[in-house]
C-alpha cells in the first residue's frame, strides 16, 4: 500500500472526497493528494497513498494541462460560473480573432493574481473563508507562472457571450479561473470560466486514470511512485547503502549534479532521495524509502 493512485475526479465532487473514498476503499487514513481540483473541475487527480506521502512535495512543481472553456461577457464573484454573478456586457463589438489574439497573449512567463475565491492565504486566512464573510482582499500578492503551451482553440458567438474553448499546459499555481477573469479584462469586457477539465499532470495521462465507481468496487492498483518523479538518479554500493541506512550526508563528487536525486541500491532499489546542502556543500537526505 505504498504508490500512486491515479483518479478521474467527477463533477460536484471535493478532493477531499475522494481522498475519503480511497482511505474507505484501500482501508488506510495514510492517503493524501498532490494538487486540488475545485468541484466542478473534472479530470486528473494525483492521490499519494502510504509511504508515497513523503513524495508529496515532489510533485508540487508538476505541469498540469486542462480543457477549458471561457465566456466572454459575464463575470462571477468565484471568476467561474458557479458563483454569484456580477456583472454582464454584450459582446456583439468583439471581433472573435480578436479574442484568439489575446488568449495567445498569455503565452509564457507572467505574474498573476489569484480569485478571492481561492486557497491562497493571506495573514493566516485562506482567500475563500474571508470572501464567504463578505471579506473581499482589494490587493492580493500577484504570483509567478507560466503558460507553456495554447492549442486546440476554438472561438464562438453563444448568444450575446463569446465562447472560448482551448487546451492550455500550465505551470504550478496557475488559475485558469484568473485567466478567464483577465482575458475578459483584456478585452475591455468580462470574463469567466465555464468548464475545467484536467487531462495531463506531467506525463500522467486522464486515460491512465481509475474513475470513482472502479475506485469503489476495488478495481484499483498503484503505481510506483519513482516512475513518476522527474528526477536524475543515481546507483551506489554498499558501502554508500550503509551511511544512508544511518541518515548520513553524502560527497558531492558522488552526483551528477548538485540537485535532489534519488539514490538506488545494486539491485536498482530507490533507497532515498538526497539534496543539495550549499551551506555544507555536502547533499543531505532528502526522504529516506528503505
């Protein structure tokens, strides 16, 4: 019971609630997950079940890829369809290549500002607790993050809205909601998101994914969690086995690189994943597996 599970999270279902599906299915507490996605997102969700949970942070920085579609002409207090809507502008004056020209704007590198309606903390309290007491934060920390890739764009008129639908590859701590909020903006009307579904968290494809209904039936398995990880390693003798058996730093001079890697026994076991220490120029454990 140690590994990753993959699941297909369904419509008006928290994280959480699968996390609780899993620990009934799999009969342990021990399972967490790498990356939440909001209720009505659909798609990929990355569970981390027994010792995989100290891997955690290792696929914090994973590229996510969702479908999307955005609506040009409304805009909800959440930035997505399920809140309370605000405001509302006809569009008939947009030129939908237009629109394509400012979706693909924000290609690359950026700071971004996350909905009020989000997990991010501010002074200990978390966006979405304080914008349910009507604490709306005016000034939230613009964050960094990347847009790698637009595809599979589709622009059209739906009523007095414009429906944008696109495959976007995002970084870490990217909103596709503050997208939709920002693209309406750009375009000197309103934004919001209508559908989310995430398809790719790294390589980790929605097809290699169980749905609730086999999660249930236990129609399940896990997946070795250093198949996943986007990490060098390296292999080391006994000797080597032994100081990391007794939590010991390593030389330098043993890695490829001065960066996290895990380390492998003879018989190409992960034993640990170590990082480097630049203040001791040594690499010091990072998880210890076996």
């Amino acid at each position: 019971m140690d590994g990753i599970l993959l699941i297909n999270k369904p419509k008006d279902m928290t994280s959480h609630d699968v996390v609780n599906i899993a620990r009934k299915s799999l009969g342990t507490k021990k399972i967490g997950h790498t990356g939440t996605l909001d209720p009505d997102a659909t798609g990929v969700l990355v569970l981390v079940v027994g010792k995989a949970t100290k891997l955690v942070k290792y696929f914090s920085n994973d590229k996510k890829t969702y479908q999307c579609k955005f609506l040009i002409g409304k805009a909800y207090d959440t930035d997505d369809i399920t809140g309370n809507i605000i405001n509302e502008e006809d569009t008939s004056s947009i030129k939908l290549e237009e629109v394509k020209d400012k979706l693909y704007s924000f290609l690359g590198k950026q700071k971004q500002i996350p909905p009020n309606y989000s997990a991010v903390k501010v002074d200990g309290n978390k966006l979405y607790e304080l914008a349910r007491k009507n604490k709306m934060v005016k000034n939230i920390t613009p964050r960094d993050v990347e847009v790698f890739k637009i595809e599979n764009v589709e622009i059209n008129r739906e009523g007095i809205n414009i429906a944008v639908e696109a495959t976007m590859e995002v970084s870490k701590g990217t909103y596709i909601r503050s997208i939709a909020r920002d693209l309406g903006e750009k375009l000197q009307n309103y934004g919001c998101l209508a559908e989310l579904n995430r398809t790719k968290v790294n390589e980790i494809d929605i097809n290699d994914c169980f749905t609730i209904d086999q999660l249930k039936s236990g129609v399940y398995s896990l997946k070795d969690p250093f198949e996943l990880l986007n990490l060098p390693s390296i292999k080391v003798d006994s000797y080597i086995e032994s100081l990391i058996n007794n939590g010991r730093y390593l030389d330098v001079e043993l890695f490829k690189n001065k960066e996290d890697t895990i380390i492998c026994g003879k018989d190409n076991t992960p034993l640990a994943i170590y990082y480097f220490d630049e203040t001791k120029n040594v690499m010091r454990m990072s998880v210890k597996w076996i």
